[in-house]
C-alpha cells in the first residue's frame, strides 16, 4: 500500500475543501510533514487528523491541486477510472464515435477531476499538456490509461508541455509517431499543427460557437480577428458568406488559416488574410463588416494582469462596435480565467456606451460541453462569449 506523505490545513479553511472546491492554497496549511517536495502526491488532513482528500504538491500559491476526496492507495487505478469516466462523458455527448467530428477535448484538468492536465483527442492522436510537476510525473500512467481507453485506435501519443513549466522537458511522442494530422469538426477539414501550432494545436472549445456563427453567417461580409487557424473562417465561408478577412498577427497561423481555406469547399466566398495586430487593423479596415468575431488570446494570466485586460477588451469592443453596420453582429469572447462573465460584460457595456450605438446581447456562450467545468470550481468556467446585435 502507497503511503503519501500529509500536509494539515486549518480549521478555518476545510470549507472549500468539504466543498469540492480543487484547490487549497498555500496560506491555508498549517503544518506538512518534512520533505516534501513539488510535484509530490500528498495526503490533506484537517488539524486534528481527519483525511480529506489527495492531490498534487506545488511550490506557489495554489499549494495542493486535489485529485480524490476519497482514500486512495493506487494512484494508476484512480487516473484510469477518471480517464474511463471522462471517455465515458465524450461518449454521451456524441463524439466518440461520431462521422463529421473526430477531434474533442478528452481530460479538461479540475473538470474532469484532473488538475494539471489537458488531453485533447484528433482523429488517432492524443495530444497532452501538463501544467504541474505532479502530472508531469505520471506521463507514463497517462500514456497506459489512453491505452486502456483507446486500445488500438490510439496511435500516438504527443506530449505539448515543453515551456508551460520550467523542467517539463522536450516536447515529444511518448508513443507512436506522426501520423495524418487532418480532422473533421462539424464535417470540416481542419490541419492540426500539434508540433508548432498554439496550444496542443487547436481550439476546440470554439466548436459549438463557430456552428452557432455559421447560422448567421450565409451572404455576409465577415471578419474573423485573432483567426488562429481560421476556424471561424472555414465555418463562415461554408455558411455562404460573401467574403470573410482573417487576421492574425502571427505569420505562421495566417499560412495555416490558407491551408484549412484550401481544404474545404469556398468558392463562394472571397477571402482576404491580414497578418496585423487587430487593435491596428480595426483603426483602418473597411466599416462594411456585418459579422465581427473578436476571439482574442487571454488578456489576464493572472489577478494582477486583471484591470489591464478589461481595459483592452473594452478597447477593441470599442473599435468593433463602432465599425459594423447597423444590423451587424459580433461574437465576442474572453479567455481569461480571472476575469468572470459579469467583469466581461461590464467591458463590453464599457464600450457600447463609448460607441454611442444601441446594442443588445443575443446569447451568452461559453466553451464547449468536452471542457466540463466543475460547479465547485466557478474558475473553470473560462471561456466566455457574447453575440451581440448592433443597430
Ligand atoms: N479564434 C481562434 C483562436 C484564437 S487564439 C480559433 O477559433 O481557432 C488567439 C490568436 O490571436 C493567436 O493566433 C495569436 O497569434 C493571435 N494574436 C494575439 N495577439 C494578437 C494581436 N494583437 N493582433 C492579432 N493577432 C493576435
């Protein structure tokens, strides 16, 4: 049997933690035994000896990331459960075994009740990112619960996590090989770059609003700002629109926005690529656009990063509000986990006033039912989006 070592919280800070809520700070321990070192699995028990839950040990201010709430004396057999679990949940919602998507996010860390770790699945490949020394330390047990979920389909295994830490290593294939990196979403093609691309290569949390934009998109003039790999495109051009424009300041993103272009059917629409800063681009652009998507990267890393970031969403709320023509609708979004609904939409208010022009909100959206986020742990709620109708 595996003995982990303990860390004891206070009394006045076992709440949270009868809760659900995944972690525990570092102001919240009282003591822990000697030695233990980031990355470890430990045991959390309240002052007077009571177990409460198991998690991963890190040196900063989120000082436990839990794992169980339950004992645990097999580390393997509870990732697998999890991992079956987590299988099990993309099977309800249609996307294991689906014919017009084949690319899902499987493990979405605290809401799949593994902190630390993202899975993302494309067509035979499962690309993972660690976010904590503790995961990185069960790579192999990863590898063998993708194994027993999988069997033969899974060829490949990619670990993306170079970077994300200091320590995580090379990023590399822990199993297989390369192999054909074309997925379907909705009926789409899509060229998923998990080697250089961002992330472990695409958004998948988008899937269900770039479908909800293609409802809106038949004959109109779009433009899809921070486009990445141009999902929002694709989506919008097979919709009919009559001409969509993608920027991106990264040159390497607009080269893969063409080529997913190239692989769907577009004829119908004219599409132009800008690789330009968006806050630039929407000082001179066309004010014809009727159909605005701002999908920007996360503003706020953290708390401190906070104010700053709501000035900029307001900022290019602002200039996209002001552009469209009247009737026009934007599909607006915030990634940044620290700034929730009511602070975004605060933003966007921000801007309207400032714009001068009526504005009404049409839908509140968020990411996509693969990226389940736990109710004890409002923070996993990070992608929010409004669609916004401006007159
Ligand atoms: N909407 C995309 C995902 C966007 S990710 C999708 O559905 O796939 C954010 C993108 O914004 C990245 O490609 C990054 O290169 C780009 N980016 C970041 N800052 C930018 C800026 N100031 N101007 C233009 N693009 C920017």
């Amino acid at each position: 049997m595996t003995q982990f070592p303990k860390i004891y919280i206070r009394r006045n800070k076992i709440d949270p933690v009868k809760r659900f809520h995944p972690w525990i700070f570092s102001g919240a321990i009282k003591s822990q035994e000697e030695g233990i070192k980031e990355g470890d699995t430990v045991e959390v028990y309240n002052e007077t000896g009571e177990y409460l839950a198991l998690g991963h040990y890190n040196a900063n201010n989120i000082a436990v990331k839990l794992l169980a709430y339950e004992k645990v004396t097999d580390i393997e057999s509870l990732f697998l459960n999890k991992f079956q679990q987590a299988y099990d949940l993309r099977t309800r919602l249609g996307l294991t075994q689906c014919a017009h998507t084949n690319c899902y996010r499987l493990i979405n860390a605290e809401g799949d009740g593994l902190p630390g770790l993202i899975v993302d699945w494309y067509n035979g490949t499962a690309v993972i990112q660690v976010h904590s020394l503790g995961m990185y330390h069960q790579k192999e047990t990863i590898v063998h619960c993708l194994q027993g979920v999988y069997g033969d389909r899974l060829l490949a295994v990619y670990d993306k996590s170079a970077g994300v830490m200091p320590k995580m290593g090379q990023n590399q294939y822990l199993l297989g090989e390369k192999s054909d990196n074309t997925v379907l979403e909705n009926g789409h093609s899509f060229l998923i770059d998990w080697e250089t691309g961002q992330k472990t290569g695409f958004f998948i949390d988008q899937r269900d609003n770039r479908a909800l934009l293609s409802k809106y998109a038949h004959n109109k003039r779009v433009l899809n700002t921070f486009a990445y790999s141009g999902g929002f495109s694709v989506y919008a051009g097979a919709a009919g629109a009559l001409r969509v424009d993608s920027v991106d300041s990264s040159a390497s993103a607009i080269d893969l926005s063409k080529e997913n272009i190239a692989l769907n059917d577009q004829k119908d629409t004219a599409h132009s690529f800008y690789t330009e800063d968006v806050f630039e681009f929407l000082t001179h652009c066309a004010a014809d656009y009727n159909l605005i998507i701002l999908d920007p990267p996360a503003f706020a890393k953290n708390i401190s990063a906070r104010h700053s970031a709501v000035m900029a969403y307001k900022r290019i709320n602002y200039q996209a509000i002001k552009k469209i023509e009247a009737g026009g609708m934007i599909f607006t979004f915030s990634c940044s986990q620290v700034v929730n609904i009511d602070l975004f939409r605060g933003a966007v208010m921000a801007a309207a006033i400032e714009a001068r022009r009526p504005v009404r909100i049409l839908a509140q959206l968020g990411q996509g039912p693969d990226h389940p986020a736990s109710i004890y742990h409002p923070e996993g709620h990070y992608l929010k989006g409004l669609v916004l109708s401006v007159d």
